[in-house]
C-alpha cells in the first residue's frame, strides 16, 4: 500500500513509503480526449505525471477528434454525455468545432456542431465557473481571485433565425397546459434585408446558479456583483430579482458580518454590463465576483482572462444538476486546441505550450470525483502535490516561454521537468544538480519596453557617437552600471583574501 501523502513536509523528504508498489486508486472519471497541440501535451502528461502514480482502471474514456465524431455520426458525443450523467466527474480536453474548410481537409461529412450544447443540456447545465488562477511568488493581472459565475443556458447561442425582407414579423407562445396563446411580439419590418432572431432564458435553475456563486465568494472572501442590462433589456430583470431574493434570503447577513458588503452600501451590488467591462480592467486589486447572463458572460470572461495574462490563467468549470440533486462537474481549460501550435509542431519546430489551465480542470475532475465518493485523502494529498510542484517550477526559471521568455522551456521538456521533480517529491529522491531550478530574471516583453530610457543609455555608452558600441565602451558602460564580469581568478583572489583575513 502507499504511505499516506504528507501535506507538508521538508525539501525531498519522501511522499510515498520505499515500499509503495501500488497505484494511489481515483473514482470514476469521464474522460473526454480532444485534439490537436492541447491533445498532443495531454497525452505527455498522463504518460509522465499520472499514470505512474494514479490507478486510472475506472475512468471511461471518449475520443470527441472531428474524425472520431465523423466516423461514428456522433454517436461518441452522446456516449460521453450518458457517461458524465452517470460518473458525475468530468475532464474534457478542449476540441474542434470544425469549420468548411476543416471538414474539407479532413474529409467530414459535415460541419459537426459544438459539443458544449448537448453537454450542457445533458447535464441540466446550470452555470460555467470562471475564476483566476494564482501563483504563489508570480505577479499576474489580479491580486487576489476574481470569480465568475456565467449562466450556462439561454440568449444567442440556441437562437432560431430566419433572413427576411419587408414584412409583419408576429412571435406567438403557446401555453403547455392548452390554454389560449400569447402574442410575444409583433412588428413591422420596412428593410429590404433583415434578421429576425429568437431566443428565450430559462429563470428555474437561476436560484440554483445564485447559490452556487454566493456560497463560492463567501468562502473566497469576495465581494459579489450581478452584472446585467436590465436598464435596457427589460427582459433581464428577472435575473436580476432571482438573484437578490436568494441573496436577501441567504447570504446578506452572513457577507455583512465578513465585512464583504462594507464599500457597496451593504446590499447585494448590481454593475450595468457596460460598467462592469471597465470596472474588470481597473479592479487590478481582484477581490471580487461577478454573475452574469450567458453571452455577458463569456465576453467579460474573456476580458478577466486577458487581464490575468491569458486564458491559461483562469479557470471554466461547468456545473450541472443530476436528478438526485448532486452536482455534475465538468472541468476544462478555458481555452482552445492552440492550431497554431500544433501546426509549428507538425512542421517540426519547437514548441512552449503552457498546460496550467488542462492541469487544473484535471486536478479538479479527480478532487470532484473524490468527493463524491468519499476518502480518498492520498488522491487528494497527490493532486495538492501535482499543483505545488508545476507553481514551482514556473517561478523558479523552469517554465514555459510565455512565463520565462526565450530561456523557457519546450512543452516537452517542461513535462519532463514536472515529472523528474514530481518524482523526486513523491520518492524522496534529490534532484540532479543539473536540474536543479534555477531562478532567472524575469522575462520582459518587448511591448513593455521603455524605449526611451534605451535610446538614453545607448547615447551614454556610445561615447564616439558613431552609432555603434565597441568593447571598451561597453567596459565603461557596465562598470558605471556595476554589472562588469569579473574573472574567475579575480574572484578566487578575493574569496582566498577574505578567508586569510583575521
């Protein structure tokens, strides 16, 4: 058996007894596999990070490629759906949804739709969890979490549409229970060319969606927002009033008491979308979340995304409701398959895939399905384990370029390296010296440069003003910096002068 997980512990001292043979067990997963550069690194890292420590035997498995949801006429899709219901625990690798000239190049059938709708639907969907990701010793957008509760149901994205010409447009609701049908709206159109859309938002999992993003900020020690355009879509004010009646109901007393309430006049605070845009760039501090519509949602989303550096950086769980009322957790990363990577990739070249974002929806899929089965404290203690060594490694110089710039690693070799310190965790075995991080400067964007302050330093070294600088320029300048390079046998002098000192 393995020796129980130490939650903390000194540097290297082991993780698992010499003796442990066998795998640490994880309950049930749906495993839902995607494609392309995210697929590529997801394959490193169940080779190299779990499966030498994780007995996987339960999970279920489902390939959603373009290819595979072709050959099967979806049938794939719907099997992973049953198997989420079912397992309650999901991970799901991004995928394609592919477009004309992706079904021509892989020669589809069709266009196959998003796969997202028919999980949402399939798992009574109630709200996509966003939230910012942090490093420990890593500056990044926010200061402290931000977290996002996006209703995963309604607005633009099942909509029904027809183009259309001059005309009456007439949109009737006929009662389930056979009583008379209601006039929704009627106008006239006088364009030659219109769009006529239609899309309605479900109110009835709302109360659901409040709960799940009070309770998440109140632990977090957040100050929560609804963010809407009731003001001018009227429709929207029952958002709106589901919400605040949860809240008023629930939650206001114990916020006030946390003192989260203190700066927004004690009451639940409502943001106009269009604030909520601006307030999201300026509020660098973080400490807050925000509920929002669908569509409102996946756009501000994005925006905290890039605010926090990309979206490798945040979080997107989606949270359904099984029959019984458990909750039904799919995790993934929020963002896509990175083509273009996979493209470098194929051609060859190097690549510096950052995998944070799949790391944490995989962590999160197994901490859920512990969860739900209860125990499992090794799992746990393992997953805790995985997370502290990949944020090490990130600030300590070992890295993907987009953290560490050209000296980052290659996707390939930060598997390697996770793996190689992972292992060093859980056997207690050292590092070797060569692999030892190394703390490295930071990296600096070139759009973050002040040329100014450049060009000025230039101008100070290049003493002969011929536009160039030399080696004995370059001796001057770096001495008034206090940066100039000392010999090694200068440094031996001094060290074995300082040792004879009395």
């Amino acid at each position: 058996m393995l020796a129980r997980l130490a939650a903390s512990r000194p540097r290297h001292t082991a993780l698992l007894s010499s003796r442990a043979m066998s795998k640490i067990a994880c309950p049930p997963i749906t495993y839902i596999k995607g494609e392309e550069m995210t697929a590529y690194c997801m394959e490193l890292i169940m080779k190299k990070w779990i499966n030498p420590y994780i007995d996987t035997s339960k999970w279920e498995y489902f390939d959603l490629s373009c290819v595979s949801r072709d050959n099967t006429e979806d049938k794939c899709l719907h099997d992973a759906v049953a198997s989420g219901a079912k397992l309650k625990a999901i991970f799901k690798e991004p995928t394609v949804t592919p477009t004309e000239k992706q079904k021509k190049l892989l020669g589809l059938k069709k266009t196959w739709g998003s796969p997202n709708g028919a999980m949402r639907k399939g798992w009574n969907g109630i709200t996509i969890s966003r939230d910012t990701i942090h490093i420990e010793g890593m500056e990044l957008g926010f200061k402290r979490p931000v977290l996002f509760e996006r209703h995963a149901v309604g607005g633009e994205y099942g909509a029904g549409w027809k183009a259309v010409g001059p005309g009456k447009l007439t949109t009737m609701f006929s009662p389930a229970d056979g009583s008379a049908p209601l006039k929704v709206d009627e106008r006239t159109l006088p364009d030659e060319s219109s769009v006529a859309v239609v899309y309605h938002n479900p109110l009835d999992n709302v109360p659901d969606l409040a709960h799940i993003f009070f309770a998440r900020c109140l632990e977090a020690k957040v100050t929560p927002y609804v963010v809407t355009k009731k003001t001018v879509f009227k429709w929207q004010e029952g958002f709106w009033a589901a919400m605040k009646k949860v809240f008023d109901e629930h939650y206001l007393e114990k916020f006030k008491k946390a003192g989260l309430l203190a700066k927004v006049g004690n009451e639940l605070p409502h943001l106009i979308s269009d604030a909520a845009t601006m307030q999201i760039i300026r509020w660098t501090d973080g400490g807050f979340g925000m509920a929002a519509h669908n569509y409102d949602g996946d756009m501000l989303t994005d925006e905290v995304a890039q605010v926090h550096r990309s979206p490798g950086f945040i979080t997107s769980n989606l949270i359904g409701k099984a029959a019984d009322g458990s909750m039904i957790k799919e995790f993934e990363a929020s963002h896509g398959t990175v083509a273009d990577m996979w493209e470098a990739h194929k051609r060859g070249e190097e690549t510096s895939l950052n995998p944070l974002g799949m790391v944490e929806a995989l962590i999160g899929a197994m901490n859920h399905a512990a969860g739900l089965h209860g125990g499992h404290k090794e799992l746990l203690t393992f997953t805790a384990t995985m997370r502290q060594v990949i944020h090490k490694a990130m600030v300590s110089g070992k890295g993907t370029r987009d953290l560490c710039g050209p000296t980052g690693l290659t996707t390939e070799a930060f598997v390697d390296y996770v793996a190689m310190a992972l292992d060093a965790h859980v056997t207690g075995k050292p590092l070797p010296v060569e692999a030892e991080p190394v703390v490295s400067a930071p990296y600096v964007s070139d759009d973050d440069v002040d040329y100014t302050s450049l060009e000025k330093l230039f101008e100070e070294l290049d003493t002969d003003k011929n536009g160039s600088i030399d080696i004995e320029e370059l001796k001057v300048g770096l001495r008034k910096l206090g940066v100039l390079p000392k010999s090694l046998l200068a440094v031996n002098k001094k060290l074995t002068s300082s040792m004879q000192a009395p």
